[in-house]
C-alpha cells in the first residue's frame, strides 16, 4: 500500500511534468528556441541524419536509461541494458520484468516488454518494442482516401556470459543480442484516388541485426568503503547487419564510462559513432552524452541527462520510486529537433523485481564461512578453518580470500614437512 509520502510524490511529479510541459511549449518557447539555435550553430546541422532504416532502433523504450539521456552503456544496472550493451546481463543483480510506455511525435506512440535474469556468470534476456503511427491519406480536395497504421517492432534475444569474475576483479562481461525487426507500411493510393492493394507490402520489410557489447567494472579513485565497484568501462557496437532494401541499418560503436565519486551518486559518459555500412562518408556525426543519477532514499532516486548530437540535441530529467519488489519511472524529455517548436515527451515504465535466486543469501553464507575459517586459523584449528573455506569455495568457487587462506595452509603444511625432513637429515 502507497504511504502518504510516496502518494504526495508521485502527485508532486505529475503536476511538475504537466508544468514543466507547458511551459516549454508555451513561456519557455523563446528559451528553447534561442538554446537550440546556439546548439545548432556550434554543431551544425547533421546533413547524413536520417539515411538509416528501422528508426525504432534510435528511439529509446523508457526507463532509468531515458532519464540520462542514453548515458547508460557503462551504467546497465536494471533492465534498460537491454538497448545499450547486451553485456548488463550477467552482471544485473537481480531477474526484472518491465513494462514501458512512450509517447513520442504527434500520434506516435512505443510500447515494450522486456524481461532479464541470471544463472551465476550467465545472463539471459528477452524483449519486444512497438512503435505506431496512425497514417491517413487525402487526395487534393481534402477527403481521405486511405488509411491504417505505419508500424515497426524489434523482437531482442540477450546472452552474456561474465568471464573471470572473482572477488577482486569483477570480470569482462561479453554479451551479444539477437534482433530481429519488421516494418509495416499500409496500402496507399494511385494518382486517381485508388487504393493499390498490396502497395504497402512492398515498401514492408524485414530484418535481422546484432549488437555485440563488452563490460567490465572496477575501483577508481574510490572515497567510500563499499565491496561493489565504483567505476564501469564499456564499448558496444550496436545494430550490425546488412542494409535493408538498400537502406544501411542505424549501425554505431559506443564506448562509455560511468564513475561513482559516493556511493548515491553516478556520473556517465557515452561517446557514439555511427557507421554507414554502405558509404563511411554518409555516416552519422559523432554525438556524445552525459548523465546524472543519484539515490536521495531508499525508495526515491532522480536523474538527468543532456545529449549533444547535431539538430537532434535532447534533454531529459526523470525521476524513480520504489515499493518494495515494485519501481516506477517517470521521464521528461525535451528533443530540439528544430529551433521552432520543442518536441516534448513523457515516458513511463514499470519494472517489477522478480528476486535474486538467492544470490544475497548465499553470499552473506560465504563471507560466514570465511570469517569463521579466519576465526579457527587464529585459534589454531586448522582442520576446521580447511573445512569452512572449502565450504566456502563450494558456494562460490570465486570467493578469492578462501582460495587465499587455503594457499596459505599449504603453504604452512608444506613448510612444516620441509622442517621435518631436514629434521630426519640431521639423524
């Protein structure tokens, strides 16, 4: 049950995204107009932008990764990895479904599903994404002609696997997505008003791509004392395939990395370069981003995040309350596709915690093991130290200390026998 606090939150947030909406459309128009004018003027105007099928694929789901503005790639700490860097499996903590809904131009509208998990160093996940949009035809007198909705879907396997994960070096996490997506385009008319059947299926089309992402997280310049890792490192090349009807899918390669200077908050950065696979001189400016997070309590964390990218420069703010096994998302966010009218949106997503499989209570069995192991060295009982960190080992066999404390017992027991046999020597 919602408390009052939580209840006035989510109160608070809505009327702040209605305000904050209406303002940009409306008090704020000058503002934004002259801020993406200067955006626009010290990064020019992308004049290779929009030469790439499938632009579902550019178009993000939702989720805490929104809310950084795609800033996300080194981050993949819930389920929003699954855009960003197929690697974020075998490393999320806990199995989510997620459920996400966004509103993006005009009538056009995304909704996805997606569900992740892990088995030790293994991740496995799934998702769908959908984008609609109503498409109506008139002919010069203004009376419509034809009609139906213009649709694309991507369907995502995930796999990832976490090599050489341990206790000091969490591992090089290499995942890889299978996508496959579709395009939808209805029947539309000929000069006379009449409606070709079967015109919209040739201009459908279907096809099949893979992202391919590397992660790997460690300590860096760390000010607080915590096990978990305060710095990530990613590089991810994303929608690689072959063109479709002559159209080059939006192919890029990512490298990000993100940076907690205290524990409650994270800072990313992600650099993107986009590929034309048919012509190198057709590809993409370079965009780059930024993103904020930060956990203000147990059950409220805030993000932002900025964009740089040519004529399509974005800001977002987003917002996240937790209740127990349940996470809702709330994203704002504010494309300046053009200097004259703002193109603002809300998305929504729901992610529910479907557990560890036991991943905390195990670890908390291990690091008991261990302590005890530690406990009877100290006291000189060292078949029962052997015992625990052999336990231990058992539980996780890439608990480091164990494998430590057991090298250093036969290292013991082996000095012990080298005394005893220069003992027999001298006799």
């Amino acid at each position: 049950m919602f408390s009052l606090r939580k209840s006035a939150f989510l109160a608070v947030l809505s009327v702040f995204s209605s305000l904050f909406s209406a303002w940009a459309a409306e008090e704020g128009q000058n503002i934004y107009g002259d801020a993406a004018d200067y955006l626009h003027r010290i990064y020019g105007i992308d004049d290779n932008a929009g030469l790439t099928a499938f632009p579902i694929l550019n178009i993000p789901m939702g989720g805490r990764s929104e809310g950084m503005a795609g800033a996300f790639s080194a981050v993949s700490d819930d389920i929003s990895f699954l855009e960003y860097n197929p690697a974020g499996s075998s490393m999320l903590e806990k199995s989510e479904l997620a459920l996400f809904h966004n509103n993006w131009i005009a009538d056009a509208k995304i909704e996805a599903i997606a569900f992740a998990t892990r088995f030790g160093d293994f991740g496995l996940a799934a998702g769908l994404k959908w984008l609609y949009m109503p498409f109506t035809e008139y002919n010069i007198y203004g009376e419509r002609v034809s009609g139906g909705y213009y649709s694309e879907g991507v369907a995502v396997l995930n796999l990832s696997y976490n090599f050489l994960s341990g206790y000091y070096f969490s591992g090089l996490s290499v995942g890889l997505n299978l996508k496959g997506a579709f395009r939808l385009m209805p029947d539309y008319t000929d000069n006379f008003d009449n409606v070709i059947a079967g015109s919209g299926m040739s201009q459908s089309a279907i096809m099949g791509m893979a992202d391919l992402g590397f992660l790997t997280r460690f300590n860096f310049l760390k000010g607080y004392s915590a096990r978990e890792k305060n710095a990530s490192a990613a590089i991810v090349f994303r929608n690689l395939g072959p063109p479709s009807m002559g159209e080059p899918l939006p192919t890029a390669v990512n490298a990000s990395f993100s940076y907690k200077p205290l524990r409650p908050l994270t800072i990313a950065l992600d650099f993107t370069l986009p590929v034309n696979i048919i012509d190198f001189d057709l590809s993409e400016l370079p965009y780059g981003a930024v993103g904020l997070s930060l956990n203000v309590t147990k059950f409220l964390s805030m993000r932002a995040g900025f964009m740089l990218k040519a004529g399509s420069s974005r800001v977002s703010v987003g917002s996240a309350l937790i209740l127990n096994n349940l996470a809702v998302d709330v994203n704002y966010t504010l494309d300046m596709l053009t200097q004259m009218q703002p193109m603002n949106r809300i998305s929504l997503g729901v992610r529910l915690n479907l557990g560890d499989s036991g991943r905390v209570i195990k670890s908390g069995r291990v690091d008991e093991l261990y302590l005890l192991g530690m406990e009877a060295f100290a006291k000189g009982n060292f078949d029962d130290a052997r015992l625990c960190w052999n336990e231990a080992l058992r539980l996780n066999p890439n608990f480091d200390p164990a494998k430590e404390g057991l090298a250093m017992m036969d290292e013991r027991e082996g000095l012990i026998q080298r005394i005893d046999d220069l003992h027999r020597l001298d006799f």
